[in-house]
C-alpha cells in the first residue's frame, strides 16, 4: 500500500491479563517509508473487556 509522504501508519494491539488483574498495549508508529518512528508498550493495573483496551489503545496512540 502507498502512503503520502507526509502520513504515519499507527499499529496497535491489546492484551488482557485475567490472572493478574492487568491488561497491557503496544504501539508501533512507522512514517511513509516504513521506518519506525516510535515504539510504546504499557501495562495497567485493573480489569476491562478487550474492545475497551482496544479502545484505550488508539487513544493512547492519538494522545502522542
């Protein structure tokens, strides 16, 4: 897929945790080339359902 120059493409993905009362994130943002521009990982205390973590996930990646 081609990109514009001026794009980023943000990779997220979600984990829930049940044993452990967590559920963690990462993130992967790559500019129009593909080269990585940023890497995150967090990990929270507390319980949600996976399309909520999803959900923390993209606001996580637009909060910067």
């Amino acid at each position: 897929m081609d990109y514009k120059d001026d794009t980023v493409k943000v990779t997220k993905d979600a984990a829930i945790f049940n044993d452990r009362g967590e559920y963690g994130m990462g993130l992967v943002v790559r500019d129009s080339n593909g080269d990585l521009i940023q890497t995150r990982t967090l990990l929270k205390v507390g319980m949600v359902s996976p399309e909520i973590a999803e959900a923390l996930a993209v606001k996580e990646a637009l909060s910067g």
